[in-house]
C-alpha cells in the first residue's frame, strides 16, 4: 500500500483542479454559489464520484441495517437508496452553501483565504483518513464473496504493507500543504476536525462493523472534507463577541442543542446496543 503515502498529494492536486474552476467561474458569475457549484462538479469529475460513492453505500448500509450482516448486504447494492439520496443532497447542499460562505479566493503564503485554498486544504487533508483507517482498524471483507470488484480485495490485502512511516508521511504531507496556504494556526484547528472525523468513524466502524472497508474510508474522506469548509467558514469572531456581550443569549442555541441531544440520546444509544448485538450475533 505504498501509494496511500501520496493520497494527500493526489488530494491537493484534486484541491487545485478545482479551485481552479472556482475561479474561473468566479471570473464569469457573481453569485458565489455558482463558482461553489461548478467547482464541486469539477472534483467529483476529476474522480469519478469515487469517494462519495462510498458514502452512499455507507448511508444507505448503516441507515438501512440493523445487523453487521444486514449492513455489509445493504453496502453492496449498487442502487441508491433514500438515505444515500438524502445523504448526496444534503452532502452537497452544505459543501455549496459553506464554499459560498467562504467567498472569493485570496492567495497569500501562509494567509489564504476564501474558497479556493479551502478546497486544496480539504482536499489533502481529508486524504489523511484512508490511510489512518487502514493502519488502526482491521479491513472487513464487504464483497462476502461476491464480485464488487477487485479492488477492495486488492485493498484489503494492500493493509499488510501499510506501515507508520507511510501514514506519518502522508500526515506530513497533508500538514505542509494546508501551513503553506493558511498558515499554522488555521492548520492546526482543521486537522483537529479532520482527526475529530477520523476518531469517530474508526470508533464506529470498529463497534459496529468490525473494523472498515472500502466504501466506509470514502465516507470517511468525505466527511473530513466538510469538517474543513465548516470550521473555515464558521464566525468564531462573532460567536466570541456575543458570549462577551450577553453570555447567557449567545449560549441558547447551543443550550437548545443540547436539549435535543440528550432527549435523542437514549434512544440512538438503545438502536447502537441493538446494532452491535446484532453485528456481533450477525
């Protein structure tokens, strides 16, 4: 697997293909959310919707499965189901809206802004995944004997050349590139988002599925692409501000939030329960 040292490479030229289509269509539109559109179409073109792929599968597996067997069964339709379809929308509908949030793309070493050097530090550092996934967790077998393709058995044997120094390396890699164009402070909030991704889809899959397969890192990767965008795009200044002038106001949403999340809490904890028994019985 010596090729997952260079996946943030092939991730940052991703990143700059489509900036630079960003760009160009910044040039030709105003609205940002065209530019925003336009550049996530060029990267899904440039690779052949293979990562998010992966994240259909995984939404429509884990959405749809109650059992390890149910869901490694669900993974394996190439159909696309409604949580796959809810999943691309609102996958797309978020990487378009924080892209625009972001606005226009200023280029400075170590001081970037805007949506261009967003897209080739997301791109890199999101790459970071895979490997990391691959080297931590065991490689689950999703084809259970039939033919999805050679690649994912390829993969799965690939995990036992795979070492340290080639997932630091990428690591490095993903870390220079993301300094370079923002700076390190911007850089080390992003990779803790991304490692924040990582961290719990390797939690997860490990519970619930045994450890990862193919399609689960291109969730993965996915998922840490839009971590980057929404900690770039989020208004930290103003939500400092507001705590400062009235703490209390400011702390309602995120009171609010929390509210719902414990009430959800039990019952997502009960259908985990009932998915890891059933995994572990499946």
């Amino acid at each position: 697997m010596v090729g997952a040292a260079w996946y943030p490479t092939i991730g940052a030229i991703v990143g700059t293909w489509s900036a630079a289509c960003h760009g160009a269509a910044s040039a030709l539109w105003s609205a940002g959310h065209v530019a925003a559109a336009v550049a996530s179409a060029a990267s899904v073109w440039m690779t052949g919707c293979f990562h998010e792929d992966g994240f259909g599968d995984s939404l429509d597996g884990i959405g749809g499965g109650w059992t390890r067997r149910e869901i490694l069964t669900i993974m394996q339709d190439s159909r696309v189901g409604s949580y796959a379809a809810v999943g691309f929308a609102l996958f797309f509908a978020s990487k378009i809206a924080l892209l625009t949030e972001l606005g226009e793309s200023q280029w400075a070493w170590g001081d970037s802004m805007g949506a261009g050097p967003a897209l080739v530090v997301a791109h890199a550092l999101a790459r970071t995944a895979p490997p990391a996934l691959l080297v931590c967790l065991p490689y689950v077998d999703e084809t259970q004997g039939k033919d999805k393709g050679e690649f994912y058995r390829w993969l799965g044997r690939c995990r036992d050349i795979l070492n340290l120094r080639r997932v630091f390396f990428a690591i490095a890699t993903a870390l220079c590139v993301s300094s370079a164009l923002l700076g390190v402070g911007r850089t080390i909030v992003c990779a803790a988002a991304v490692a924040a991704v990582v961290v719990a889809a390797g939690i997860y899959g490990q519970q619930m599925l045994g450890g990862i397969m193919g399609d689960y890192m291109g969730a993965t990767t996915c998922m840490a692409e839009i971590s980057v965008y929404a900690v770039l795009a989020a208004d930290v200044e103003g939500v400092s501000a507001a705590f400062l002038d009235d703490p209390w106001k400011a702390s309602l949403p995120f009171l609010h939030l929390a509210g719902i999340v414990a009430m959800l809490g039990k019952e997502s904890l009960e259908r985990m329960t009932l998915q890891f028994d059933g995994g572990c019985n499946g």
